[in-house]
C-alpha cells in the first residue's frame, strides 16, 4: 500500500480501510496463537499499513485544521 494511494482517499474511506485491518490483524493474531499462521510477516505488514493509514489520517486531520 502506498501513501500516494491512500492520500488520494477520502477519511471515510481510510477509516473503513483501517476497520478491515484491525479485523485482520486480529485473526492473523488468532491464527499466530494456534499456530496456523504460514507467514509470520503478515503480521508486520498489517501492523504497517494500520500505522500508515493514521499518519496519513493525523495530516489530513492538522491540515484541515490549519
């Protein structure tokens, strides 16, 4: 996911986008625990782009505020 591409979103959107990530984050967790996970690296990748997401959120946030 590239911030260029989530810059280009509208809030609603990215606030759904991270909705669906924090859901899947929390399964790979699930799976993690059980040990069904076959790539640990999801995990860090999901964790990633949730935190790329609000960064982008926080400056459109202080952008508009400004």
């Amino acid at each position: 996911m590239k911030a260029a591409d989530l810059r280009a979103k509208t809030s609603e959107e990215l606030k759904a986008m991270v909705t669906e990530l924090l859901r899947e984050q929390f399964n790979l967790r699930m799976q993690n625990g059980s040990g069904q996970l076959a790539k640990p690296s999801q995990i860090k990748t999901v964790r990633r782009d949730i935190a790329r997401i609000k960064t982008i959120m926080k400056e459109m946030e202080t952008a508009s505020s400004s």
